[in-house]
C-alpha cells in the first residue's frame, strides 16, 4: 500500500530539540524542562485530519478520471480485436481488406496516443497533488511548532523535547528526564480549540 504525502513527512519528522530561542528566567540556576509528542499534536491536529480527508477525496477523483480512460482505451482494444477477426476472413475482398487495414492503422494511433495521455494524466495528478500535500503539511508543522512555542512561554519552559522522536538507531531520543513537564495535551487542546464540531471526534 503507498503511502500518502502526508503519512511520508510525519514519519519523517526529525527527533531534536525544539529550540525555543527565549531568554527565560530559571529559578535557582535550575533549568525548567518540558517534553511533547509532536506525532500526537500531528495526528491530532484538526486541520491535519481535514487535509487527510482532502487528499482522500482528490485521489478518488483521480482514480475515476482514470477509470474513464481506460475504459476509452479498453474499447479501442476491442475494436481492433474484431477488426484482427474480420481481417482474416478469406471470403473478403482485397479492397475490403484494404480497407479495414487502413482503419485498424488509424485506431491503433488513437489507442497509443490516448496510452500515452493515460500515463502523463497520472503522473501529473499525482505529482501535483503531493505538491499540494507537502504544502499543506508544511503550513500544518508550522502550526504546530508556534503552539508549542506560545505555551511553552507561559510555562516558563527553558527547553522542550519531542518524546515522540527517535534516533538514527531507533531508540528514543529522550530516554529521562528528571521533573519533566509533558505539555502536549494543553498544546492539542489550544490547537483544536476552533476545530468544527465533526473535525474532532470525542474520545
């Protein structure tokens, strides 16, 4: 199964530190260390469930514009296969035979050329719809980075970490951290705060 543009940057989302670039008070010299899981706030996200949805909807256009292709194309196919049958009858004329040849040679143009329309539709459709979906998911981390910066302030946060990212060696990136505070249930509750009332479905 392929997966979608969006499901491609998710997985590919960088475990780091997000630096919060503020220049915080610490109480003591002692550093305030917060932790998030931004695969959480990404899947969660409202808008990111509502951009999932869009792409499911233009690939099923795709597909049914596609499927109307083919069948256009599979009736050609048809056509030549009756056309090949008569073509061997021995009862018929040269000039009959001339004739269907000549025609069979015009159809079989038309069926490459609509092959070859076939395929560049495809590869268009599906290249611009992944365009599409890489900028919609870049506008959506965008999002997400900023809520986690604005509630980061308010809880004097000097640093935040994503729990969820893991390291080259596929282990996680955070393995303890002492006192830590997880702010990633009050950063989902901000951002879905103005989601539609069927966008976000109770738990």
């Amino acid at each position: 199964m392929k997966t979608s543009p969006f499901q491609r940057l998710t997985s590919k989302l960088l475990p780091a530190l997000l630096s919060l670039g503020m220049a915080l008070s610490a109480t003591a010299g002692q550093l305030k260390v917060a932790t998030v899981n931004m695969t959480t706030l990404l899947n969660e996200y409202h808008k990111t469930k509502a951009a999932e949805k869009e792409e499911a909807v233009e690939t099923e256009n795709i597909r049914k514009l596609d499927v109307e292709r083919h069948s256009s194309i599979q009736a050609i196919v048809e056509e030549l296969r009756k056309m090949k049958q008569e073509f061997g009858d021995p009862s018929l004329s040269p000039e009959k035979k001339k004739s269907i040849s000549k025609e069979a040679n015009d159809r079989q143009a038309t069926l490459v050329a609509l092959q070859r329309e076939r395929e560049e539709f495809i590869q268009r459709s599906r290249r611009a719809l992944n365009q599409k979906m890489v900028g919609l998911m870049n506008e959506i981390r965008l999002q997400v980075m900023q809520a986690v910066n604005s509630h980061a302030a308010t809880q004097d946060a000097d640093f935040v970490f994503d729990e969820s990212g893991l390291t080259t060696n596929q282990v996680p990136f955070l393995v303890y951290v002492r006192n830590k505070v997880d702010i990633t249930p009050e950063v989902l509750k901000n951002l879905n705060k103005d989601a539609p009332a069927t966008a976000v479905a109770p738990k």
